[in-house]
C-alpha cells in the first residue's frame, strides 16, 4: 500500500500530493532504523500513517495539546509528548537527548514558530537528515485568511516563506532565530528547495488551493 493510501486509509490531514511527495522523499530512509520528528500530531492519524508505512521507523510526535490522543495509538516505537513551539524551553525539554533523521513542523503554522522551531531543530538533525516545514502558504503575507498565522510578524520581510528564499540565496534574515542557530545553519546546511501542490477543502466544491512545503537538507 502507497504512503498516499495509507494516509486517506486514516484520513490523515495532509493532501494526497503531499504524501506522494514524501514517499519518494523518503525513499532513502526506508527500510532502516530511522527516528521521525513530527509537531503537530492533532489528532494522531498522521503519526499512525508513518507507523504504518514505516516498520522500523520510530516516531516521536509533539504537539501543544495531547489530550485527545493519549492512549490511543500504538505504544511500540511511538511515543507522544507536549510542546511549545514559542518556547526554546519547551523545545528544549521535549528534545532533550535525541536526534533525528527527520523532522515535520507541521505545527502552528505561525511565521515566529516555524523560524524559531527551526533554528532550535537543526541541530538534532542527522548529517544526511531532512527537515521539513509544511504548509507555508498559511504565510502568505498578502491573503487575508492566513492572517493568524502572521500577527506575529511585522510585515513581509518577517514571513517564513521570504525568510527560505533568502537562504536559497545565503541570504539569511530572521527575527526569531539566534544570531548562534543562524551560523550554524549557514554552515550545515546542504540545499533547499520547495513544493507545492493542490488540495481539495473537502466539504467545500470546487474550493482549490495550493499546498507549500520547504524542504531541507543537512549536510
């Protein structure tokens, strides 16, 4: 069964291309003994789609409320935990003494926490490892139904989506990120690049729109 099957299987809240994608993403990782980082586990059905798909592949999903999912998902090679992604602390607590071979931010969406997750993260990254950030379009600076995600931001310059296409240059501007995390990812990291693809709101006919991941590699 494809990544794509198994997730519609537990209606895991990511569009089918973006499944797809990490199928051949992750081409490499499979089959070995590999550590996952996801934030943003909601209601678990992503995390049992990677438990699924991964026979030994170890699972560490934190999210800022785990309420509703404690208990309910395999105890062998899963575990669960709580995280603030506002808060290096929290970051720090949840991680402590693990490292990863890859990391989902599929968490708040909001500008600040994407950055400041990644520059806290980057280093628990495995030579070789990727790191993603999904749904970057919820940083569109420009549409008026993303706005939540950015009142943390003071204007364009401020937006995840900016910030990436700075470092695709060694361009590296962020507000969020310590001047320390900002050198070490100039000097580890490998490339970058972004994907995007469509979604279908279900309830909603013909309501399309464009789902934006970034993916990064470590050298």
């Amino acid at each position: 069964m494809s990544l794509a099957d198994i997730g519609a299987k537990y209606k895991a809240n990511k569009p089918s291309g973006v499944f797809r994608w990490y199928e051949g993403l992750f081409a490499a990782y499979h089959g070995a003994d590999r550590n996952l980082l996801e934030i943003g586990v909601k209601e678990g059905n992503s995390i049992r789609t990677w438990y699924d798909y991964g026979p030994r592949l170890h699972i560490h999903g934190l999210d800022l409320d785990i309420t509703q999912i404690e208990g309910t998902l395999p105890e062998d090679r899963v575990e669960i935990g709580k995280v603030d992604q506002g808060s290096r602390e929290s970051l720090e607590s949840a991680t402590k003494g693990r490292s990863y071979d890859i990391i989902i931010d599929d968490g708040s969406h909001w500008c600040s926490h994407q950055q400041l997750t990644l520059g806290y993260l980057f280093p628990k990254l495995k030579p070789g490892g990727v790191y993603i950030i999904e749904d970057l379009h919820t940083s569109q600076w420009d549409r008026p139904s993303a706005k939540e995600f950015h009142e943390d931001c003071l204007g364009p310059s401020d937006m995840t989506t900016y910030f990436l296409q700075g470092m695709g240059r060694r361009d590296y501007v962020s507000r969020f990120i310590l001047d320390s995390e900002m050198g070490y990812l100039q000097q580890n990291i490998l490339d970058l690049a972004l994907h995007s693809c469509c979604f279908h709101k279900s309830g909603y006919r013909h309501n399309w729109g464009m789902s934006q991941q970034a993916c990064i590699w470590k050298r």
